[in-house]
C-alpha cells in the first residue's frame, strides 16, 4: 500500500504557522500530478481585514522598541477623547453663530446735512435780468429743505447703506407764521416718514435723501426730528436707573445684570432658615400685591432691599425672576434727535452751514452671514473627514501589521513546542487535524483510512473548498 504525507487543513493551528515557502515540509502543500490546481493568487472566496490593534502583553517583553507603541496608544486615547469634546463644542458654537444675536455688529458714523436750496426768488429773477438770461416773470418762488445722510465706515470702507436704512423715522414741522398762513390751511406743514419694514427684512426702495418741497419767497423756521434705529434692543433708561448702573442707555440683560452683581456684592440674599417672608410692600403703580406674595420654603431667591434698591425699585423684597417687572418702569422710549433750522431764502443753498455726526450700527445681513458661516463649518467638517479617512487607513495599516506580528508569534510557539516534543506534538497535531476533518464533514461523517489519502482532497476539492470559506466566515477556526 502506498503510503501519503497528511495535509494540514487550511485554518487549523498547523496549517496557519508552518512555512509555506517549504513544498513538502511538515504542513506543507503537497504538489499532486493530474488534477489542475486552482491558481493560488486568485482572491479568496471570504475576505478578512485585520481591525485588532491589542498585542498580547508577553509580546512587549520579547519585542524590542514595543513599548513606543504602547505610549503611542495611550496617546491616541487621549487625543480621541479631546477630539470628542472639541467635536460636541464645535457642534454647540456652530448651532450659536447661526444666531443673529452672535453676529458682530459693525460700527460707524452716520454725517447727516441738513440745508435748503432755492429757485424763482425774486433776487434770483433780478440776477438773471442783469446777465441776460430768460426770466418768467410769472414763475412763483420756491424753496426746498433737504436732508441727507452718508455712512462712514470706521475702517475707511465705502459702505453701500442708504440713509433710511439707519432711520427708524423722520419727520419735518414747519412752523407756521404770518408769511405761510396756507400752510395751517392744508395742513401741510407736518410731513414724516416712518419705517415700516422689520429689522432684517429688505426693504423695497431706500434713499439717502428727505426733501420738502413748498412755495415761499421768506425764510421759515423749522423743527427736524430724526430717530436713529437701533440694530440691538437698548433701551433709554431713567435719570434715577441711568445713574445706579452708569449708563444711560443699555439692554435689558445689562440692567438686570447690574442690579444682580449689587445684589451678590451686598449680600441681600435672604438666608434659607427664614421660613415665611410677608408679600412685597410696592410703592410702584401697577403692581398686584397677591403676585408679589413669597414663599421662601419653595423660592430661596428672596431679595432684601437696602436703601438704595428700595428707591430705585420700590418694594422691600422681590424674587429674583419678579426683577424684570420691577425694571420696566425705568425703561423710557427712545428720544428723536431734535434740531432747529431756519430755511433762508435769500441764499441759492445753504449747504455746508449744518453738518450732524451720529454714532450708529451697520445694518447687519444675517442671511449673508449665516451662508458665510455655514460655508466656512462645511470646509471644517470636510477637512475633518479627510483627516478622518487618513486616520482609518493608518489604522488599518498598523492592524495589518499587529496581526503579522501575532502570527509570526503564533509560528514562533508553534516552532518551539514541536522542537522540545516532537513526538507528543505531532500526536496532538493529528488530534487537532482529525477534529478539524469532523468538523469539514459535519453530519455525512468519514472514513479515517479514506481521508488521510490525497486522492481524497484532490477529488472532493471543490466541496472542502466551500467549507472551509464558511468556516473562516463563522470563524470557527
């Protein structure tokens, strides 16, 4: 009976550490005549990519230089864990500089001229008799106020605002004398413009000028009243609030935040044993006594006034979240800027004579800056993906080359046991082999004497080749 070498199955603990440059060698591939073999370099069925990059701690004892790759791992820990909070700041900033209210607001000087132009007066008349020029005697005379306004740009840059896009509204009023009785007549003495479009809203026409146009050879006295927009919510406060917080104009947030440092600074916080506080004694109209009621034992933000509180608020005590209400009597409307202006008639223009500067906000585009923000984010989140994918292909690299270091570890054991005990590893080696033949035939089962001939493999390849792709699927090697 001829006799044949055993073949180490593919995936057994043989067959994945002995060498395969060796044909013939213990676990070696056997070349066999006849039957073409399949081309070794074709892709295999089942493909497994290396995702393990943990080294077995006996190897950082027999590797030189290993631990550099522990510190290494230790180190890409901590930047994984910065990388995640940087990750969830990013996503609350980006969320917050969407906000309208984030936007820096941009600042410059609003140069308002205010003079008048004439025509037809009667000296004009007489002037163009004396060079000669056509005159229509019965030309009436008028004169014509104007108001104007340019931007100046702090930087030195040329702003494209119009002059009511700073306005929330203008008005003229002329003051009616014996020389324009008309005017009370019609009823044409008042004239105003006011802003009817939201703050960010587009408006459909602006202008840098606000004319008055009338009829009229004599000078006429005039009062302009112009209200400046304000592109932030402040308000203008009271003498007696102006002078507690050092401003007199701010925001909501600012007042209350005022009075609340005062509060902490002083230390008017009621303490928490104080079980029971009377409701509120309020001097200020307005307020309902039963609302103002506390009740420490669920609110402990109870606020004693001093002296100076209980004068500038009214009241003795107040919850915290009651300040707001306290505040808004010292909330006064905004004041126009008012200027008093004679109209001459007895100049072709005055232009010159009256220059106004005003310190104002520029109109902020949000949709503008939303779409520049949100362009600048998406080149962050792109950058970040690519860097992303540099990252997974190093990874990949790295496990590749983890998992060459635990095989040739693998083949390094497999090596040293065989040389102190050949004959008890050999005796388990075939253990293993005839289990692993089991495990191939599942229920059909086999006959050792059949199987342990090469005729066998050669004629059944194509059977054991597919098992032993859904072996390594399931990983039951």
């Amino acid at each position: 009976m001829a006799t044949h070498q055993s073949i180490p199955v593919p995936g057994s603990y043989a067959a994945r550490n002995l060498p395969h440059s060796a044909p013939g060698a213990l676990g070696g591939p056997v070349p066999v005549q006849g039957k073409p073999r399949p081309n070794p370099a074709a892709a295999p069925a089942i493909q497994y990519t290396p995702n393990d990059l943990s080294i077995p701690a006996k190897l950082y004892q027999d590797t030189p230089n290993l631990e550099f790759y522990k510190k290494l791992l230790d180190a890409e820990r901590e930047i994984d864990l910065i990388s995640v909070k940087k990750e969830l700041d990013f996503h609350v900033i980006h969320a917050k500089s969407l906000q309208p209210s984030s936007f820096k607001k941009e600042t410059g000087t609003l140069r308002v001229y205010v003079y008048n132009t004439c025509e037809n007066q009667p000296w004009q008349k007489q002037l163009a008799q004396q060079r000669g020029e056509p005159v229509d005697p019965a030309a009436e005379g008028f004169w014509t106020l104007k108001v104007e306004g340019k931007f100046l740009h702090k930087e030195g840059k040329e702003a494209t605002n119009k002059f009511s896009s700073f306005l929330s509204g203008i008005s003229v009023d002329l003051i009616i004398n014996e020389d324009y009785p008309h005017l009370a007549e019609n009823q044409t003495h008042v004239v105003e413009w006011r802003d009817q479009y939201p703050q960010y809203q587009q408006r459909q026409s602006e202008f840098d000028g606000f004319d008055v146009k009338r009829p009229g050879i004599f000078n006429l006295k005039c009062k302009i009243a112009i209200l400046i927009k304000e592109q932030t919510a402040r308000f203008k406060m009271s003498p007696k609030f102006s002078q507690f917080i050092g401003k007199e104009e701010a925001t909501q947030q600012e007042s209350i935040q005022g009075i609340w440092q005062y509060i902490l600074f002083k230390g008017l916080i009621t303490k928490k044993e104080v079980a029971q506080v009377d409701a509120v004694t309020s001097t200020t109209p307005g307020l309902n006594d039963a609302a103002m009621a506390i009740d420490t034992a669920k609110d402990l933000t109870v606020v004693k006034c001093d002296e100076v509180l209980q004068d500038l608020l009214g009241v003795e005590q107040f919850r915290f979240s009651e300040l707001f209400q306290l505040i808004q009597p010292h909330f006064l409307p905004r004041q126009p800027i008012i200027l008093d202006y004679e109209i001459d008639t007895r100049r072709s223009t005055t232009l010159g004579d009256l220059a106004l500067d005003i310190p104002v906000e520029l109109p902020t585009d949000i949709a503008h800056l939303q779409r520049v923000t949100s362009d600048e984010h998406k080149k962050v989140f792109a950058e970040s993906a690519q860097t992303l994918v540099q990252i997974a292909d190093l990874n990949s690299k790295i496990a590749l080359g983890v998992s060459k270091l635990k095989n040739l570890d693998t083949r390094r054991d497999f090596y040293k046991e065989l040389n102190e005990n050949p004959v008890e590893f050999i005796k388990q080696w075939t253990k293993t082999q005839s289990e692993t033949l089991k495990s191939l035939k599942s229920d059909e089962g086999y006959d050792e004497e059949v199987v342990r001939r090469a005729q066998y493999f050669e004629d059944h390849e194509d059977v054991l080749k597919e098992k032993i792709d859904v072996l390594l699927g399931t990983t039951k090697f």
